[in-house]
C-alpha cells in the first residue's frame, strides 16, 4: 500500500495509538493498549522500534487472516494507519507526538 501522508493525517487525527513505556533495569518494555502488541529492548529506542516492527507485523496478520475475525475487527483503522505511515511517523505516534502537532496546526 503507498503511503499517503495527506490522507493519514486527516483520515486519522483522533485514534488512540499511544504505547504504554515502562522501564525495569536493565531493559524497556512498550506495549500498545487494546492491541496484541509488546515489545522490549535495552534501550527505549530499541523497544520502539521492536514494537515498530511488532505493528507492521500486525498489521500483516490481519490482513492476511484476522480482519474477519469478530475481536480483530475493531482494528482496522489501526492497520491502515500503520499500513499508511512510515517507522518515523508511527513513533511519533506511539509517544503521542501526533496529536500535539494536530493540534498546534488546528
């Protein structure tokens, strides 16, 4: 799918895609509530980008197998806008940079 960023911006501005960051030494975990996603690292930018490529893989399933599934269903505008952005984008949005800009820009 190609990457729009006109339509990701406007076809997304309020959905909740924010991690849930926890550090215990010696590693950082990130975790993505009400999606089966997690991931952990020695440094946050490693479990960012570990939770990163946890969503594209995601995102992958449900395409290929989940979006007929009663509890996957819910979570397709989730997989298009993972499907939509790129790493740099959907890390901002984990850590709620995405709606500050939204609404600084609005």
């Amino acid at each position: 799918m190609e990457r729009d960023e006109g339509s990701r911006d406007h076809l997304f501005p309020d959905l909740p895609l924010r991690a849930e960051v926890v550090f215990e030494d010696p590693c950082w975990s990130v975790a993505v509530p009400g999606l089966p996603v997690a991931a952990d690292g020695a440094t946050l930018d490693e479990a960012l980008s570990e939770a990163i490529a946890a969503l594209r893989e995601y995102a992958d399933d449900w395409q290929e197998r989940l979006l007929h599934a009663p509890n996957h269903q819910v979570h397709r505008d989730c997989v298009l806008l993972v499907r939509l952005s790129d790493d740099g984008q959907l890390r901002d949005r984990l850590l709620g940079k995405e709606c500050a800009l939204a609404d600084r820009a609005g």
